[in-house]
C-alpha cells in the first residue's frame, strides 16, 4: 500500500530538478499533500498554483503518464486504498448540485453497470464459472462492507452445489478448513477498499496450502490482485463515502447463473433439495398461511420452557 505512494514520489523527485518553475508548483503540491489532488479537478489544481490547464498535462506526461485521465486513474488507485471516509465525504461535498440525490445515484449505478459491460468479457465469466464449478470445496470470503456481496454470492453458490463455506466474520473455522483441505480447494475473495487487513492474511495463509484464489476487487493495485490466481476487476465509480455495489450484484447474479449451466441438471437437483428442506422448515411465507399443527407445536414449546414438568397438548 505505501510502496503505490513511493512510486508516486520517486516519480516526482525523478523529473523534478528539468521541471519548469511553473511544472515545480504543481510537483510541490502533490509532495505537500497528494490526497488534496484527488478532491481537486484539473482547473482547481492549475488555479490553485497559478498555472495554466495545458501545464498540468504536461507535467503528468513529465511523470510518464498518457495523458490526465491516465494519472486520474493511477491516483484513484492509489487514493482508494488511502482515502477515509471522512476524506471521501468531503471530495463528494466540494460537488455538491441542485440534482436530486436519487436521481444522482440512479445515474452513478447506470455509469457503473456500463464500465462492467465494457470490461468483462463473456469469455473471462466462463472461466472463473468453470473453477469455481470444478473446485472440491469452495470458501467464499469477505468482510466489512465486502461481507455483503460475500453473503450474497455465497448463499445463492450452495443452492446449486455442495461443499460451499461461507465466511464473513473471519471465523477459526475457515482457518481450520484451509489448512485440513489445502491445493483441491479454491478460495473465492471480495475486497473492495479500504482493504481489510484480515482479508490479505486470510489470503496468504490460503496460498500457503495451495489453495486457488480468485480476486474481486477494484483495481489492479488492490492488494487482493496481486495475491490472486485468477482475478475479476470491477472499478467501483462512488459520489460519495458510500460504494455503490449494484454492479458488483449484477455480475455476482451473472456468475452464478453461467456455474448453474455448467451441468444444469444437477443444479436442478441441488435447488430441489434446497426447497424440499425449506418447505420442511417452514422457512418461507406461503398463501396457505402458517400450518396449523406446526403452529400448535412452536406454542407447545414456547410454553415448555416455562414449565419443565410438560404441556399437554388438547
């Protein structure tokens, strides 16, 4: 994380003594504060040095980058794994427009949803569909924010196979797993920033036993990439402190439908098995109302525990 920051800096310090007085202006504030360039826009970082926009092109080509959306971009990788809530809060509130908040993220999430479209390819769905689909067993890992997706791709994972373990509270258990089961298995991984430090551990210690790992995460500095045998990148675009995870949803409803086709009669079988036992447990709201017996039954040991000597039922 700080090596990201370091490569910035030796970026700068590089190229700084051929800089121009003006170019020097610019290299000073990123050295001063490099968070403040990701709250700034262009014009707002060439006025508060007293230069013109076409000098701040020109100094990020100085630094080796294409061009600004380039360095925009290796600063939002950085700054991701960097920046506080508190931090995110305040670029969102320099923005602040008469738009309404709703309509706002509506647009936010269609934005995010179409720089998926344009980044995953059907081929690459397929591949990570065919892992997760071969694996013996199949840890599904996330915490924090992250414990959310994790959640949800994990509960609909052991719907259609069996063998899933689900973790989102970095229980001794999943410790315990990898080190029983090892290099059959593979370890599925959410981590979105700020990157929770138990998730690189839980990933590392996974690796050691050979475990594969599949990393979906932000960007390629995330620290759960580079740690990944096979990786899914989706750039989550926030206005906000708050990520928006609608995408991420889409592609996690998209992965497990192509695992589900892999063998679809037995996926059949799994969800059969899930609705028998539910329809067993009660688990789900029905026209029929709540079963009579049953419902005579959960008041039978409501009251038994209140009275050890026994109710008898009339």
């Amino acid at each position: 994380m700080q090596s990201a920051r370091k490569d910035l800096f030796e970026k700068i310090i590089k190229v700084y003594p051929e800089l121009s007085p003006k170019k020097m202006r610019v290299a000073d504030l990123i050295l001063k504060d490099h968070k403040k360039i990701f709250l700034m826009t262009a014009k707002e970082i060439a006025q508060e040095c007293e230069v013109s926009e076409p000098t701040i092109i020109r100094f990020v080509n100085d630094l080796g980058f294409s061009g600004y959306i380039d360095f925009v971009q290796y600063m939002k990788g950085l700054l991701h794994i960097e920046l506080t809530a508190v931090e995110r809060l305040q670029k969102a509130s320099q923005h602040i427009d008469e738009q309404n908040t709703l309509d706002k993220y509506c647009q936010n999430a269609i934005k995010n949803i179409e720089n998926l479209r344009n980044a995953i390819s059907a081929e690459d769905l397929k591949k990570i569909a065919k892992t997760i689909f071969r694996a013996k067993n199949v840890y599904v890992v996330g915490y924090r924010a992250s414990a959310i997706l994790a959640y949800y791709f994990g509960y609909l994972l052991k719907k259609i196979r069996n063998d899933v373990f689900l973790d989102t509270s970095l229980s001794w258990e999943i410790k315990d797993l990898i080190v029983r089961n090892g290099k059959s298995d593979v370890m599925f991984v959410v981590a979105f920033p700020r990157y929770p430090s138990k998730t690189i551990e839980l990933v590392q210690l996974a690796k050691k036993y050979k475990v594969k790992i599949i990393g979906l995460s932000d960007t390629p500095k995330s620290p759960i990439i580079t740690l990944a045998d096979q990786y899914i990148i989706i750039d989550v675009e926030s206005i906000s402190f708050i990520d928006p995870f609608a995408h991420v949803i889409v592609y996690l409803s998209a992965l497990i439908h192509e695992i589900t086709f892999l063998d679809e009669s037995k996926a059949v079988g799994y969800l059969s098995k899930f609705d028998e036992g539910a329809k067993v447990g009660n688990e789900f709201y029905t026209d029929d109302g709540i079963d009579v017996q049953t419902e005579k039954q959960d008041q039978i040991s409501y009251l038994s525990s209140y009275y050890p000597m026994g109710v008898k039922s009339s």
